[in-house]
C-alpha cells in the first residue's frame, strides 16, 4: 500500500504545534517532505525487493513457451525508534512565552531530520564508510549498506580511497519508501518533576525499505585532489536507475564541482527545476539536486 509524505501528513494535523514539527522536518532537509511512509504493524516489516524480471518472447504456432521466472529477494526490515526530548526552562517561558518552547522544540526537529536523512545514506550497523559516529546499532541500515555493487558509480575506479558521494534515489510505492509504526508523535509532558523545565517528547519509530534494488544508486568517492564531479558522472548515476531518479543528493562542495563543469562547457549555471514541495531547485536532466549538510565529504573506506 503507497504511503504518504510528512508534508501531505502535515495538512491534515490539527495541533499547530505538532504539525510545525513536522514542517520543521522538510524545511531543514527537503527529502523528509518528499519520502513516501508506508504505515505498517509491528517493528519487523518482511516485504519483496524485486531483483529481475522474468522473460518475455514470441513463440511460433504450436512451440512451447522457455520457461522463465523472475527474482524476488525477500528481506525483513526491523523499525527502530529515534528522537528524544527537548527541555526548555520555565524561566524562559514565564519571561518569553510559550514561543520560546516552541523555538526549542523546532531546534530539535531540525536535528531528528539531519538524524534520520545521515542514517538514510550512511547508516551501517556495525562499520559505516563515512565514519564512527554513523556505526549504530540501535539505528537501520542506510543506502550505502545496502546498495550492490551493480548500482554503484566508482569515480576513481580504486574502491578504496577519502572523498564525498553523490546519491540517486526513486522514491514511490514498489520503489524506495519510509516505514513506520505511526506518523512522528509529540508529547507534551509539561513541566517535570525532577527539575524546572517543561518537556516535549518526540519520536519516531521508523525504518527504509528498498522494494526494487534498482531504485537507488551510489556515485562514491570523489576525492577533489584526483576526481570532481562531472555531468559524465552523473549520467552513468542516472542510468543505475530503473525508470527515472525521483532526485539526487549531494554535498556543498560536489554542487561546486558541477556548477564549475556547466560554467566551463556550457557558460551557465546548473538548470533550474520547481520540485513537489514548490521549492525551486538546481537540477540534473529535471530531476531534483538537494544539497544536505547532513552529507560530508569525508568519507573513508572502512
């Protein structure tokens, strides 16, 4: 069953201070507006990742058909919880109002997305490429854990160098999706008992289900003093995916490296497109860039 997106979820809330969180989410990274939740039943989700197809021929009058069958890799994918709590001080709220709360709690929702959009892409239980603080147990697996070797774009062609990636993605129903047990939860537990403050709990139990193999793709380690990103590049990325990429992620320093390939074959800037949220965006063939600072350009190979 398709899921929805927080921002469609978000029209429908009717506590302003929930559905600002929620906002709060795909106002810092754009992705979390964009990734379709599928709602599900309990914390282990087993679904069909669809590998191969199955063959399709003519046959002459009275010939059997060859007999073909597709692959169907069965995978289970266990939902985590992640969030926290945002304390702010009834000082603070008795000399500013209950705004200030309100700023507090958005400070957090800012940070639950780069959570969730880091552990999205470089998430590996136990030993992440992009470093100790993504090896996370109590976390799920992100793309780069997941992807094969028949979706990956090597820059340098060495497998093991420091550098940055860039990532493809096609989000929608049979293709890559959010899980989750129920839309993000805010709780107001007012003012605690162990210390002046007044406590808003938020949490999300959710997790990545990837139903066509082909649905995401990896352009990794481009080191700027041996490989920049180029328009080359990001074709070989593109074409990794079934159909068309919903849209691309990328670092600061990658978007530089391609606005420098346009202005110097081109002597113009990346192209611009009008993304699902109404956000006006660089592009890539009309395909979505987002730039996240939730991304580094430190990667290393464990």
């Amino acid at each position: 069953m398709a899921g929805y997106t927080h921002a469609e979820y978000a029209k429908t809330v009717d506590d302003p201070h929930r559905r600002g969180l929620i906002q709060t989410l795909y106002s810092e990274e754009p992705i979390m507006g964009l990734i379709p939740f599928r709602s599900v039943n309990g914390l282990a989700y087993s679904y069909n990742q669809e590998a191969s197809l199955p063959g399709v021929a003519f046959r002459n009058l009275n010939e059997a058909y060859s007999q073909t069958t597709g692959v169907v890799n069965r995978l289970v994918e266990t939902l985590k919880p992640y969030g926290g709590e945002s304390d702010t001080d009834r000082v603070l709220v008795n000399a500013y109002g209950k705004g200030e709360r309100t700023t507090r709690d958005s400070q957090f929702a800012k940070n639950m997305a780069v959570k969730f959009v880091q552990t999205m892409l470089y998430g590996n239980s136990p030993l992440s490429r992009a470093g100790t603080a993504f090896d996370d147990v109590k976390g799920f697996d992100g793309i780069e854990a997941r992807v094969t070797t028949g979706q990956t774009v090597d820059a340098l062609g060495t497998g093991a160098s420091t550098g940055s990636s860039v990532f493809a993605i096609r989000l929608g129903d049979g293709y890559a999706e959010g899980l989750q047990v129920m839309p993000l939860e805010v709780i107001d537990l007012g003012e605690i008992s162990s210390g002046p403050y007044f406590r808003t709990r938020v949490e999300h139990v959710a997790g990545m289900g990837i139903f066509n193999g082909s649905s995401i793709a990896w352009l990794k380690d481009l080191a700027p003093a041996t490989q920049t990103l180029t328009r080359t590049l990001m074709a070989s990325l593109r074409d990794k995916i079934v159909g068309q990429p919903s849209l691309y992620m990328m670092t600061k320093r990658s978007r530089l490296q391609l606005e420098n390939d346009y202005l110097t074959n081109f002597g113009a800037s990346i192209p611009m497109t009008v993304d699902a949220l109404g956000n006006t965006v660089e592009s890539f063939g009309g395909v979505p860039i987002y730039v996240s600072d939730a991304m580094i350009d430190t990667e290393v190979m464990p």
